[in-house]
C-alpha cells in the first residue's frame, strides 16, 4: 500500500480517484479513431492561436491518428515564444512530458522539459538570462505561461500519459500550420 502525507497524492492515488472513469471517457474516442487503448505512442498537439489541444495516438510504426481535440480554458500572453521568467508566455517549440504532478495547485498537471536544450541554447545565443521554467498542462481554467484545461480533460490526459507509460511528445505552435494559417 502508498502512504502518502496527509493531502499529499501519489500518481498512483490519484489514478484510483478518478483514472477509470477518465479512462472510459477517452477509451470511446480511441475506439471511434480505430486506435487500441493505451496505445504505443501519443503526441499532443498545442495551437495557441485556436486555444486548442488535439490528442494523436497511434502504433510506433504506423500514422498518428487524431484522437481528441480539447479547448485549451486559459493561457496567457500572445503568439511568439516564451523569452525570460514572468513575460506570461506560453513557451512554442517541442517539448516532452518530463512528469506527472497529482499534486498541482491547479488540481493534477503534466510538467513540460522547458526550457529544453534549444531554448537555453537560443536564449545563449541572444544572451537572455532566466528563460522560465516551469511550465505545465494543468486543470482548472486560469493559467500564467502554462496551458490551463479544465479538471474533467486533465484528468484523461494525466490517466493517459500514466497509461501510455513512455515519453509523451507535446508540440506547442503559434498557429495550425497545416490549415495554412498566417501568423501576424
């Protein structure tokens, strides 16, 4: 049995709150994508223009399904990507899911690796100091720099990152460069 702290979560705890009811949420959308649950690999996809999140899942070896498309509930600053600590951006580039947090200040939350190494290595060349850290998927509906999603969507993605059990890429972009968007 996980002992924990009194109010203190473990991933584990958590999953138990509410994983099989979040779970049965997202299996519908895997079962009408053709996707098996969990599936061997997932990307999660940010346009911050659309305030959008959109879930592709799949096998190693074959195409990216589109699972779920999420509304991002809140995120701050404008396009263009994170610089320093405190500018309220939301950081752009590629990133990965370096961890799940069950306990957030903003319920359950998914920390992202930034500043990852092409951050640091641009904010060096550009000689700008503190790029930020930090920076999270979480629930409830305001955020600062991070990208906030309401409690019942982070729940299906902290249960299917917990699932899936490997690296999760996350993609954040300015715009949807496929629906051949421009940026201002």
């Amino acid at each position: 049995m996980i002992q924990r702290l009194k109010g203190m979560e473990t991933v584990a705890s958590r999953l138990t709150q509410f994983g099989e009811g979040a779970r049965g949420r997202i299996q519908a959308d895997f079962e009408r994508a053709g996707v098996a649950y969990p599936p061997e690999h997932v990307t999660l996809v940010a346009i911050k223009a659309q305030r959008r999140l959109r879930v592709f899942a799949g096998t190693r070896e074959g195409m990216l399904q589109p699972i779920k498309d999420y509304p991002v509930l809140g995120q701050s600053g404008q396009l263009g990507p994170k610089l320093r600590e405190g500018d309220h951006q939301v950081p752009e580039g590629l990133y990965e899911i370096e961890g799940l947090n069950p306990n957030s200040r903003f319920y359950v939350s998914l920390r992202l690796n930034y500043p990852n190494a092409w951050d640091l290595a641009r904010a060096g060349e550009e000689e700008r100091h503190e790029p930020g850290s930090d920076i999270y998927i979480h629930g409830q509906t305001a955020s600062v720099g991070c990208l906030a999603m309401g409690d019942p969507a982070i729940e299906e993605l902290f249960t299917l990152v917990a699932d899936v059990g490997r690296t999760v890429p996350v993609i954040i972009a300015p715009v949807d460069f496929l629906a051949g968007e421009q940026v201002a």
